[in-house]
C-alpha cells in the first residue's frame, strides 16, 4: 500500500471505525435535541408491537414515570439506601494531598443497631489511643467499586441475599466503602470546581497512587485496626494491583486482597469498530470526548428514557462494546440496578484504559505514546532522509508499513532510537495475600497473564465458567454462588435463622392485617403470606447447602466452577428483598 505521510498513520479500516464513532456522537446530539421538542412518550405510544419485539424491549412498566416511582424504589443516594434496610453509617471525607474530598462511607454495625452516644465516646478515645489493645476491635473491610461507578453499586440490589456489605455487617465486620476522585461522592476539590479542565486532569494513576493509599490510612487511624481486608471490583482490583505494586508500606496494611472480575490487562472491545478507539493516539480521543468528565450525556438518557427503553439501549450497548448478554439478571433486577450504574469519571481515564488495551499490560498512562523515527535511503542517491512520521512503540508496526522491505520504489528504511521507555506496574514485588474471583464469560478479564505475575501470593483463583462482569455484583444467584466462598476466605460462618427480615414483610407482620390486606387485596395479601413462609423455608434449606460442585482445577490453577444456568426471577425470589409486592408477579407473569 502506499505510504502517505500522517495518514498511513491508521489503515483504512481503523479510519472508518472512527468515521463511525464520530456519527454516532452526531446522531446521539441530534435524538437529544429531537426528545427535547418531541414527548418521548409520545413517540412510544406510535411504536408498533414489532418494534418492542425486534429490540427485545419487555414491557414492563410501560412509560408511566409515575409508575416507575411506585415499583422501582430509586434510590438516590447511599443514605437512602441504608435508611431503608435500616442499617447504621457514617458520612466520612478523606481529603488528598492534591486536594481532592473523598466521600467514605461506614456501615456501623448489624441491621438495626445504633451507636449510642456513650459507644461514639468509646470509639473516638480507641481511635486516639494507639497504645490500646486491639484485640476487642472489629475486623474490617474496604470494598471499593468499579469504572464509572460509586460505592452505591455494592449495595444497590434488591435482594439482601445479593449485598455482600450487608452480610459482613452482620457477621461483625467493620464495612467501609470508598469512592474514586470525581464520582458522584468525590466530586469536589480544595482547589478547582469541576468546570475546570485541571479538575479531570487524572488518570487510573492518581487514583492508584493517591486515592487508596490515602483512604487505607484514613480508615486504620479512625479504627485503630493494623490492616484491613481490600474487596474490589473491576477497576476497583486494577487500581489496588497498582498501588501494592508501589508502595511496600500498603502490602502491610492489606492482609488480604480480594479481587472481583479482575481487569488488570482487558483483552480489547467485542465490536471490531469500537475497537478501534484502543489505536488512537490520545490527542484523537480527547478531540473525540473533550479532557474534562467522560460521556456525561447518559444523566440525560437515564432521566428521560421510560425504564424499560433505558434497560433495553444499557443491554444493547453491553452486547455491543463486550459480547455480554446480561442473562444472569432478571429484567426487575435490572430495572433496579442500572439506575446505579454510571457515575462521573475523567476522559484521562478512558485514554488510560485504550493504552492498557493496546499494549496487553498493565503500565502507567502516558501523555505521548513511546515513538520511533522511521529513516529512509534511496538507492539511486545512497542519501538517507528522516520520514516525518512517527509510530508507537506499541504496536509492532504501523498497519500500512511492514516491519522490513521496502516504502515505494527503491525506497530502504530503517528504525531510528526510541523517544522514551513506558513503565510497567511490577506486579511481582506484591506481597499481599490475593485472591481471584472471575468469569469464564468476562470478556475483560485475562487473568492467565496476571495469575502469572502475582503466583508467588495468589492464594486461589476461582472461575465461575457462565458469569460475565457485572454479574459479581448482580447476578440473581451471586449470593449463593460466589459469596459464600468470599465469606469463607473471611473467616465467616453465617446463621441462616438469624437473617434479618426483609422491610416489606416486616410491613405485612408487624401492621395490621385488615387494613393490609384491603389496601393489597386479600389474594395479593394471602399470596404474599405464602411466599413468605415458603421462600423462607427455601432459603435456609440453599443457605446450607450453597457451595457448587463438580469443581475442576486447569494446568495454570484456576479452579474452574461448572455452574448451572442462571435461575430467572419467575422461580426465584428471595425473601429478603426490596422488591415491590405488586411488581414481582406482574414480571413473572411477562417473562413466562
């Protein structure tokens, strides 16, 4: 092909994926502005029944907004939801040294339990006196949350069974949860308001280098605790790989590392289009995304698309950028949970996202990819002249230059020295103990690299062969099939008689039940009754009996757990959930 020079930077291909991707930033600005003028509920009204069957679009709850509020109990901040299952917290700020506030937040104790004045006077002399006795103290626990989420993810699903935070509050665990610089809990600086470019002038790095270690401290000194254990997930485990690879005094303070869906070197995007993003130089994608906060146009679709039309684009959109079908989640638990799902991060971050991409390793971002200089020599003049082009180091060749031969007619070249060398994390200097959850659907995740490099402390990665990503989180069946053996690792053995009692039901016990059951109806009120008793019993009997087998280990000691397809909402409803009563059949009834 022939060489030109600044174009043959990108083949032609990776040309029109990017043409694409411009469109679609046009096309999306054009619908905005379209929905602005036009109801949308208007337009769903004109829909024909094709186009809800086409697209796979469940009607659950129609386009009623009034609707939604009454079966969908959205929450909105973390205070909510912890007012609502009635758990004890705390509000903290971990100020950086870079002038960022992070909002921390602590869940006290047990469901129900207060601190009373006199234990808060307790508690702050413990955590003054370094000299006390730690033993009486609680052990504690850092959950730290994914890209583009905020601390609400571990805490958002409507089933108790499902919220690993709440099942280690109960067995005593002191439950922290921290939040990334810029997201909905961190969005304030000392310095700069979020209008400012300097504001999301940070990459994973900082994030890494600055946010965890500067949380772990805060936490330890407020408890008095020597260590902690660290659960985090996605980004969450990238960024703790990081900072153990760094900082010796942080391996210390972590007793134990464990990671959900790991996604230290993400094996690339399902769709060969958006792939193409991982190729573009940094300069392309902040022309593309700007250099302040990253695709902050969802707020807009989320607070106008009826819920089921947003579950639906959320769907389409995973199944494009990552294969994934969601199928582990009901369409209720999904109605819940994406309401959860994206929070603010900066462009930087995604920029440092595509080099980890394309490089296959976990390094540090860097603002001008690592470069050669191509020279060429003509055979009729012997002269040798520099190309004005330049290619990352990266890549083992520019996709219209080979590696030798020849550019045009009678035209040699060859490599000149490399601008600048991009550091690698030296994940082999971790010495905290680590433990590896993932899925054998997860198209991020590549832990073969990783078992590799951290195999001097791994002490076991387990392999859930049908879970994707997002289902660590919130998969129906994620409390019986993976965090039992989380608890485990933790030392806990859970009393399935001393769960705590689902809100709902509390309402249905403890009120009167004349005036329940004629706002409810008596049959809705009778069936309630009934699921409760059954699924109780039912709960008990999985919470016994919830570890998986046949278990198999491969050659590279991933212990592979072959797990039985996912278990839809219509067999399977725990009790201890925030579901709506009215809403639970009604799903049933559509998705038989």
């Amino acid at each position: 092909m022939l060489y030109i020079p600044f174009f043959s930077r990108l083949s032609l291909s990776e040309y029109q994926g990017l043409l694409t991707a411009a469109l679609f930033f046009i096309v999306e600005k054009l619908l905005r502005v379209l929905l602005l003028v036009v109801p949308i509920n208007l337009i769903v009204d004109y829909l024909p029944e094709w186009v809800f069957s086409w697209f796979k679009i469940p009607q659950l709850l129609g386009t009623d907004k009034e609707a939604e509020g009454e079966f969908l109990d959205d929450f909105n901040s973390f205070a909510e939801i912890m007012d609502y299952w009635g758990y004890p917290y705390e509000d903290h700020l971990v100020e950086t040294r870079d002038g960022f506030l992070l909002g921390t937040h602590r869940i006290t104790g047990p469901r129900g339990s207060r601190l009373t004045e006199t234990t808060q006077k307790e508690h702050s002399a413990e955590s003054s006196d370094s000299s006390m006795s730690t033993s009486n103290k609680k052990p504690v626990v850092l959950f730290w949350h994914g890209f583009m989420l905020s601390s609400e993810c571990f805490v958002c699903h409507p089933d108790w069974i499902n919220i690993l935070p709440f099942r280690l509050a109960e067995a005593g665990y002191d439950v922290w949860l921290g939040n990334s610089r810029g997201n909905k809990y961190s969005y304030k600086h000392m310095k700069y308001v979020p209008n400012d470019r300097r504001f999301w002038n940070y990459s994973i790095d900082e994030i890494a280098t600055i946010d965890v270690p500067t949380t772990v401290e805060f936490i330890l000194e407020e408890t008095g605790a020597e260590n902690l254990t660290y659960i985090g997930f996605s980004q969450g485990t990238t960024q703790m790989f990081m900072a153990l690879a760094r900082n010796k005094k942080l391996n210390k303070q972590i007793s134990r590392f464990i990671a959900l869906a790991p996604a230290s070197t993400p094996r690339g995007f399902h769709n060969s289009i958006v792939d193409y993003f991982t190729k573009a130089t940094p300069q392309m994608l902040y022309l593309m995304f700007g250099r302040r906060r990253a695709m902050s146009l969802v707020y807009f679709w989320i607070n106008l698309l009826p819920r089921d039309l947003y579950v639906a684009a959320l769907d389409f959109c995973v199944k494009l950028l990552f294969g994934w079908t969601m199928r582990n989640m009901s369409q209720e638990t999904k109605s819940i949970v994406y309401w959860h799902l994206y929070s603010f991060t900066s462009v930087k971050s995604i920029v440092h996202w595509m080099q980890i991409i394309r490089c296959g390793k976990l390094q540090m971002y860097d603002e001008e990819p690592p470069v050669y200089p191509l020279f060429w020599s003509s055979k009729s003049t012997q002269s040798s002249t520099v190309i004005p082009f330049k290619y990352s180091y990266e890549h083992s060749r520019p996709a219209s230059i080979p590696l030798s031969g020849k550019l045009g007619k009678g035209r040699n070249y060859q490599r000149g020295a490399l601008t600048h060398w991009n550091n690698d994390y030296p994940l082999k200097k971790i010495f905290t103990r680590i433990s590896l959850f993932h899925g054998g659907s997860d198209s991020l995740s590549s832990v073969q690299p990783l078992c590799k490099d951290v195999a001097a402390v791994l002490d076991e990665s387990l392999c859930f062969q049908h879970y994707e990503h997002m289902d660590f989180l919130w998969a129906d069946t994620v409390g019986m099939l993976v965090y039992p053996k989380v608890l485990e690792l933790m030392g806990v053995r859970e009393n399935p008689d001393q769960i705590p009692i689902d809100p709902a039901l509390e309402v249905i016990l403890e009120n009167d039940t004349e005036t329940l059951s004629q706002e409810l109806g008596s049959n809705e009120y009778s069936s309630a009754l009934n699921d409760y008793n059954g699924e109780k019993h039912k709960l008990n009997e999985e919470y016994k009996d919830s570890t998986l087998d046949p278990e198999s280990t491969n050659t590279n000691g991933t212990t592979m757990l072959l797990t039985p397809p996912a278990i839809s909402s219509g067999n399977h409803k725990p009790t201890l959930s925030r579901r709506r009563l009215p809403s639970v059949s009604s799903i049933g009834s559509v998705q038989d």
